[in-house]
C-alpha cells in the first residue's frame, strides 16, 4: 500500500480525493490536513463519508508531514502551494500539486496573472499532468502540475485539431459554462443556493487566469504562439464543465474527415468518450467520473467548426485526474480508483 | 377596454400573456382558446392564476373566434399561425403573432429553414416587433412579427455596433443559453425534470431555426449580408437566455468609447439597462420582467468585443415584448403591463 | 405620499420590501439603512432593482433616522430591533417590525427560547400582525410585530379548525418544508448553491425558536394552552414554505364539512386561496405574490385531518405581510403594492 | 459469473440496475428488454452508460427470454410483473421483482389498492425484500418482492422502536419527501423541469398505495394491526427520499436510550447509518450509494418520538437493494457492486 497525503482535505476537491482514494486498491490515505477543521473527523466536515473514511482532519506543521506519507496531493490555493511543494520534493516525496502554481512554464506569464512565484525552479520539472497529451512524461515526474479544469475541457477539445494544423489558431473562441463547485467551499454571498440557483451569468469575461494556462498548452499543440478569447460563466449545478470551442477550419475538411481524426487520436483513451454524430454532450452524463465526453460539428455555412466538451470539474477536472496522474507517476494500472460509472440521473 | 383574444392559451406563453394582460389597466382577455383544456378554467391549467383570472378555455372555431376580440395575440407553434392569422386580418382586427410564421421577409429562406408558407401575401406587410429597433413601424401596423426569443437577446445586443460599422461582420458569434420554458409545456422525455436538472448541454450546434431570423435583422443592421455561428444550449433554470457574443473589431475602439456608443443607441429605451463596467448580466436579475440587460467588454488581447445580453424567455422573449407591441399598435404607454419588479431571489 | 424606512435593505427582506414598495402608488421609500453597503446603491447590492429603484444605503444615526420618515420597516435581526424599534415608537412613528422581539406575548417566554428582553413595556402593545385574524386591532396599531414565515403558514392553516374547537390540541404536528432565501443572505457554508442544491434536510428538530410563537397564536384561537411538534427543513428553492399540518378530529366531520368551514371563514379574505378537493398547494403557484394556498382532506381511516398550506415565505411570510400590515395600520386599500400574479414557471 | 436478466431496461431503475450490475465482479447482464428501445443500445438511451456497457435492448418473447439469464430483474409497472414472473419460476429461475405486485400478502388487500391479481399463488412464497430485517428468508428465496421506496425509509426509520414495543402504534405519522426520479421516465407534463422546480408539493394526500405495504410490514415488526398516515411530497431534486416520522413514547426513554437501542439494532448493517446527536440526515449524503442515514429525537415537550431517515430512491430504494437482494439469494457477499461512495456535492 502506498501512503497518500491529503494538504487542504476539506475543500471540495480534499473530499473528492477522499472519495476516489477510498476505492482505489493499493493507496491509503495517510494523512489529511486541515486548518479549519483540525482535529475534527473528516466524515463529520462531510457526513456522506460516514462509514467510508475515518481519517481525522490535522494542522500538522510541515517538517513533520513530509514524513507521513509517499505522495502528497496538494489540494491547496495558489501560492500557499509554492511554499509547500518543494519541502516534499526535497524529502525526495512526488506531488500531485491541484493548484495552478506549476502549470506555467514561464515565470513572467504566471507572475502577470497571480502574483510572485517563490519556488521558480521547479517550474522546469514540473510536468503538465494531462495524460492523454503528457502520459510518457508522467510516468517518470516528480511533480505533476494537475490541469484546471476549464483548461482540460478546452484543450482536449481542440487538441486532435491543433496538432494536426487544421485551424487558423487567431480565430479560437472558447465559451465555458462552470458548476459551483469550482468555486469552492469558502462561505461567500456570490456563491449562495439564493444566488446561485435558477439563474445563470458570465464572469470575469475576457480576464480569468485560466488564460494564460490554455494558451500554454494549446501553443504547445499547435506549434506556434496564440491568443483565444476564453469566457467563464457559472451554471446553477454542482459539478461539470462544459465548454463550446469555435474555431475557423484551415483546411477544407467535413464531418467525415473530422470524426476519423477524433477517433484516432484517442482510440486509445478509455475516458475520453466521443459522441455520435448528431450528438452532443451533456455534464450530467459525466457527473461523478473521470470521463471527458466530446461532440464534433463542421459547420458548412460559416467554414468553421464547433466542439463542446463535457467534463465533472471535480473529477477530470481535479481529484480524478489527479489520482491518474498518480497512478502513473507510482507505476499503477492508469484507471484504479476511477471505474465508477457516471450517476445519472 | 380593448378585448384581447389569446389563441393558445395553455402554453407557457399563453399563461404568461395572462399574468400580464391582467394586469394591464385597458385590456380585458376576452377570449382564451385550448383545445386540449377546453371547457377548463385557465386557473385549472395554471393554479397559480386562481382568483387572478376567471377565463375559461375554449375551442372555437375561426370563423367565430374573430369576432369575439379586437387584438389577437396567436401564441401556437409555427404553421398553426400562417393558418389562422389571414383570418384575423382579414376581419379587421390586429394581430400580434408569437410564432416564427411571419418573421422571415424571404419566403424561400422560411421554406428552407422550415416548411411551405401558406400566406405568403401576408411576409410583406409584417413588421418585425422589435420595438427598440422598429418603434414606429410597429406603431402602424396591423401584424406584428414578435421576434423570437434568441434573436432578441442576440439583436439587442449587436444592434449599436452593427449599426455603427463597428465589427467585422464575417466574425460573429452568438453562444446563447437558455431555460427549460422555452421548450414549451409538451410532454417530451427531454424536458423531464430528471433530464434537465443538475445538467447542461448544447443541441442543435449550427442548425437551430432562429439562425436564419437573427442574420436577416443583422444584416438589416449591418447594412450588408452575413453569416453567423450561432449555438443554443439547454440550462437547468426555468427561465431566462444569456447570449455571449463576441465579434472582431473594425476600428480601433477602447471600453469607454463602447460605453458611450450603448448608453447613447439605448438612452431612452426603458427596457434596455447597461451593467456598469467590469458587471455582466445575470438571468436571475431580468426573472419575471421585460428588461434586456446587457454587459460590454472590449478585449484588447484578441482585438474582440464580447457582449452579454440577458432576458426573460417568456417575457422580453415572448409575452411581454407581445404586449409591449399590443401597446404600440393599439396607441397605449408602450409600458403598460409591463411595470413590474424583477423577481429575485 | 407616505414616507418609509427600510432599516436593514440589503438583506433578502429588504431587497423584497423595496420591490413592492416600488409599486405602492402612495409610499415613497424615503431611507434605506445598511452598515454593510453604507454609500452604496440598493441597485448595486441588487442589480435587479437597477432602473427601479435609485435609494442609496445609508448608516444612518438613530437620532437622525427617526426623522426622515413616517412608518419603519425594521428588517434586521432579533435583539437588534429590540434597541432601535422603542425609538421610533417614541419619536411617534408607526412600525412594522418583521423580527421575533414583539411577537411573544409573554417576556419569560421570549427570553427562554430567544435571550433577554430590553424593551419589554412594548410587548402588550404589540399586536401580532396576522391581518387575516387581527385586522382591526392592526387598524390602530402603532406597532405591528410582523409573524415568522413558517408560523404564518401553520396558524392560517388551521385557524378555522381551531376557533371551531374541531381537533384535539394535543395531537398538532406541523411538518413544514423551507426555501433557503429564510437562512438569509449571510455567508455561511450551510447556505452555499452546493450544499442545498439537489438535497433536502430537515434541521432544529423540535427545537426551532418558531415554536413558542406558533403555540401562543394557535392556543389563542383554540381558547386553550397546547403543545405542538414543529420539524422545520430545508428545501433546495429559493422562496416558499409549505406546511403539512396534521391533527385527530374531535368531531365528525367529513370533506364536505371542512370545505365549507373553510370557505365560510376565508371568503372575504383576498389573500387566502382554497385548492379545489383532491388537489393541494404547491409552492411555485404563489411565487413572488402575497397568497396563502391552503389543501384540505379529512383522513377517515385515520380520524385525522391534513393541511398543506403553502406561501411565498419572502412575501406573506415577511415583506408582503408587512406591507399589509402597514396599509392598514396607514389607512390604506389593505392590497396596494401587493396585486401582483404569482411568476409561474 | 451470474447471468442476470432486467426485464424493462430503459426505466430509471433499470439504468441504475445497469450502472450496478456492471460494477459487479461476478454478473453479467445477459439480456436487458424494453420494447419501447428495441433494437438500441442501451448507451443510446442512457449516454452516461457509453463505453459502461454494450448491452443491446430487447424486445424478446418470454418463451424465450427464460432462458436467457439465471436471475432476473423485473423492473416493470405494477400488472405487468404479475404476468411475467411466474414464467420465470416456472422454469427455475430466481427473481428480484422491483413492482408492488408480490409486496402485499393478503390479496384483498391488494385488489382493495391496486387492481385484481393474477398470479395469487406466488404471494405466500414471495419474501419482502428487506435484508435488515429479513435476511434469512430472503437468502432462501427464488421471488423476492423488493420493497417500495417510500416503505423502506419508513420501516428501518420505525423498526427498533416498533420491535421493542416503544411507540403508541395509533400516533404513527410519516411525512415522506422524494426525488423526481420515482416517478419515472415517462412523458408527463407533471414531471417537466418547469412544473417540478424551484417548487414542492404534496401529493396523494392520504391515499397513496404504498400505505397498506408499510402497515402491512410495521404490524408485523409491531405484532399487532396499525393504521398510519402517510403523506409523500414531490421534492425538486433528482434522487433521494427523506422521511419525517412522528409516534408517542409508550415508555420513558430519553435520547440516550433510544440512540443505544438504534445503534444495537443495527450494529451489524453496513447500509445504516445513524446521525450523532443533534445531527440530522440530508438526501445529499448518500446520493448513489445504498445507505440509510437515520436521525433520532425524543422531543419531551411533546412525548414523541422524531425519526429523520433519508435513502437514494433509485438505489436502497429500488436497484440497489435488488441487488442486495440477489447477492442474498446468490450467496455474494452482500455488498458487492454497492461498495460506491456517496457522490457530493
């Protein structure tokens, strides 16, 4: 059994991982942090893990909790992450770090949209943790920078395209539709149920931080610098992202010519799933697993083409990718822990 | 008092034309027709118009039913309307037709996007009843062409910068978001609670029929022709459409120049408000009134403006525009009716 | 013109004060307090009131407060109101307080379930503002202690059985169901979209501080002291309250019977609505509007009645209710301000 | 590996069936029927199920369909099941049935609710399929009757107490609230988005059919007749039931009793949970899992007992109990294919 650290347990990603981690074979969770709610068991934060985990929230001062366990997943805000990554490394422990410290090659781009880096020699080692693109590089990581999750849903979207050169990368428009839960569990007036429900809005249009991350990666794909426009907006549902990507087709290609791409690109990803022509995804098909759902449309009268991607923001888009990524970097089968079935309805 | 006649009243947009018709200070809803309820009390269909409304539904023939009122507001799907509205006009009386049967000037373009047009004489004279756009010639006419709900919050939205050369016209985008009501009040498995809630999904990517209506007003707009992507989605909310449109600059144009230019097209348009910088528009705020509310944002990093307009489906989208152009055409306060407070939470 | 207060606008009940108010044709809202938005707009706090209403949070002295209007609406906590309310009364204003600290007859009563009471000389004049079973004591009232929203509910709904001595006290229970916009705008985790939504708990068994006030009333109507059970929960909408009250029949009565109970003691009140037999309330049929929708069925397999009674808990059950109550203790048409249709879907 | 049968497939219970089963390490589905699908993958009808499980719909003959698999799920209307499963037993196969036909004992008591029944000799066999309760027999079972949703919250929320005389059986009151899931996946305008959400309701007010099955069971763990009221509610959410249960005390216990007779009575139940004190269930605790969470209050002011239990409807309310159920009368370990985790948020 590997010994697993949970840094940040009581936020909705810790109790995700919780849950993930609970039915994976070889892992235990050893330790699990909490400032808030140190000393308290987790299962009383999150009573739907009554039964299932009787770990006990801690505030366990660093020099110690580098020895408490092999792997560490830092489920913590920006910048508290760069203080406590490297103390794991150089106890010579992997990390799965979820927030978005290590996801930015360039320490002049992530200083623009956060703000100081203090661990920037990490950043060369630091692997971007999308699998299906990064899966070689992985497996032999230290560190793995686990995606955002607006990121995961656009860059598998665009990534069979981009690699393959078929669009004209200044026309990319990425629309994004985000449950709640991204948001976290902080107590704040905006993400109230009264607030929140049956209503729907955009936010941060043209300036969220994800910016700078899915452009990063998509300029890797397509070999060349780019600029998209990328606009969050908040759905009154718990979990799933789903992002409408619109791009101008270079190349003169059809619904035909662009499934066979997609279908060969990922041939080999058992969570990606693509839907049948004429159809697309939904987030509730995804709700709860690991799976990334796409749907493909060429759209004739305007030359360009139009993909919507499907994933549940806390799983593929945290802590099931993240426990994927793990799998990977402690050499286990890529899907343990992550064969439950989406729950619908 | 002028005797009002809804045809369709069982609908939600038969029930909505109710809510507010009954609280409009110089109409009386003379006749309700439904032939699936007839016989019925509306408040029998609709609980919550017990003690607000006594009218009972019926299932009249047309050659009865024209004499029975003075404006007819035909809220039946597209097809039934070309059938009926003839009759109407030909009586004498007004018309203010909620389906998409009179929308289209072209009658090839309707027959492509839909079926044969059976009252083709009648596309001429109908006005698209877009008051903020077309205030005067809806004031004379006798059909009114209420706009469908996407198009309002798309037109709406592009109106001032399309009128103004603003953007390039090949580079238009119309990403839009709506409630479960504008499904309709028809028993299909897709609109069942369990399918809807807690989820989202596009459908119809490049294939919707409002397409064909929105590029005609553009275009009108633009003073030229164009072609636009335009993709719906499905939210779990009852009411209320958000469109995120973005389009390419033309000229060189900085957020306060925008501002300027919305605040000038709208500044007397009572049913239009602006959010303040750095605010977007949120559904829940627009819920049970006719306002469009609309968030502007100039993005210099892609050279694009993004523009998000909300609105109530069933009221800007459908029954309270109606009414807002009843009251045109029939001389009163184009707000009569209309009064009302947004309902939040 | 009347001048109001609204002390404490930005909570949900003054959001909701200030929108009816806005359609009262003889009240102006003359201040609107706030320490937390102090200088700031209602309109930005709530962006559905922008274009309605141009009121600017203030945190106003008492000593000045008293003076800039002629009846107050005190929307803030208990124990707060106890402190500012004697001052208005002093100063003589009329006031509609819509906390729990005038509601209670009895001191030692309030001050067990709640904590001590500062202002106790006002509680013999304080007449609980229940208009349906008080309206002429309201009539002449300086102080009018608003009801609680879940108490409105209950005593409505059994009131008719109670004046006519037709069930056993002994055996009340009322089961009654929630929506979040009663936990109010405060940031606390329990309230979160993610928490409440596509969930339902129930809270304070048997121990919520409604009870005392539920008990005085209906033991005043059934001339008799008497202990219910009250088991409150939390529904994942934004407005309503629906109560299931059950209680054994002391007499044999039969459905007929009820019903024209029922209907003989209602039929001149415009705000209570009766469901047809075989049909029961539910809570979107009054959404947004001051009814109280109440279902009958006497259970002869188990001697027992059951009523389900339904409000909007933001209107009858707080802002709407206080704005009734201050038509009449102002001398106004008891249903200005509050004719709207309930918003359904 | 088993070979399992479920007999009308495209209900929401039979995609649960499906989503559990496949968890199952030792069954495979071998045949899954539903007319209405004919000829589609089961993944066509349920997307969340693609790349889960490849099974085609059947329209198969019964004649045939015995032979098709060793255990079968009839997850079909009440009427219809009494027609299919004596075939089954006819011809040697053992069956979960999920309609109420084999519920009730005492045909009379069956016809008095339902309609008449067709296959009487197989209700003395049939075993309710409580294993809590009725492990033993159900082990031994070829038809097991699994029990209703609404039944199961109740009788494991009432059985310690009934069991061990505590409660005046006269006073029994369930209070029941469920997901919109529970009444189907069939096209009616009741079930809608719009109509069910953001709303509640009651329903079937005193006079639902699953009164007499919970009478019926609660008798028999009480040893004398009893008669209750039971009201269900429609609760806008997906999945889950909570029931609120009221019963006077017949003895002096306080929580401390009652809390060590709860937790004696199920000290050896993987699927029951119980609350700590002053803690009360919520639906969203065990979405997607098996369990039953049960809150306890003795309220002294009133001498009654207050019993919270919540389950998932689909799961410990129908599939996942069923496959409880097989596992039993296959003899698997009980748990196999429900060790999932609730999903939350």
């Amino acid at each position: 059994m590997i010994r697993a650290g949970i840094v940040g347990a009581s936020g909705y990603t810790g109790g995700e991982l919780t849950r993930i981690l609970s039915l994976h074979p070889h892992v235990e969770i050893a330790v699990a942090t909490s400032r808030q709610y140190a000393g308290k068991k987790l299962s009383q934060v999150y009573p739907h893990l009554a039964g299932i985990s009787e770990i006990i929230c801690e505030n366990v001062d660093i020099g110690e909790l580098v020895d408490r366990a092999d792997v560490f997943f830092t489920a913590v805000p920006h910048r508290t992450a760069m203080d406590i990554v490297p103390h794991f490394l150089e106890a010579g422990k992997k990390v799965v770090d979820l927030s978005a410290d290590f996801r930015i090659d360039d320490a002049a781009v992530y200083e623009k949209w956060y703000q100081p880096h203090s661990a920037k020699k990490y950043l060369d080692e630091a692997v971007y943790g999308l699998p299906e693109l990064n899966r070689e590089r992985i497996s032999s990581a230290r560190l793995v920078a686990n995606p955002g999750c607006y990121p995961t849903s656009i860059i598998l979207a665009l990534a069979p395209l981009l690699k393959n050169g078929m669009v004209d990368t200044r026309t990319i428009i990425a629309d994004s539709k985000s449950g709640t839960s991204g948001a976290g569990r902080g107590a704040n007036v905006g993400a109230l149920f009264c607030e929140v429900t049956d209503g729907f809005r955009a936010y941060k249009v043209g300036s969220h931080r994800h910016t700078p991350e899915i452009e990063q990666e998509l300029a890797k794909l397509a070999d060349e610098d780019l600029t998209i426009s990328f606009t969050p907006h908040l759905l009154p549902i718990s979990r799933g992202i789903l992002s409408t990507v619109y791009a101008s087709l270079r190349k003169d290609i059809d619904q035909q010519d662009i499934r066979e791409l997609y279908q060969a690109f990922y041939k080999n990803e058992k969570f990606v799933r693509l839907c049948p022509d004429g159809s697309f995804p939904a987030t509730q098909y995804v709700r709860g697993s690991n799976y990334c759902d796409i749907g493909l449309k060429v759209d004739e009268r305007t030359g360009r083409v139009v993909l919507v991607s499907v994933i549940d923001n806390l799983v593929k888009g945290a802590a099931g990718q993240a426990v994927q990524n793990m799998n990977l970097i402690c050499g286990f089968d890529e899907e343990l822990g992550l064969e439950t079935v989406p729950l619908f309805p």
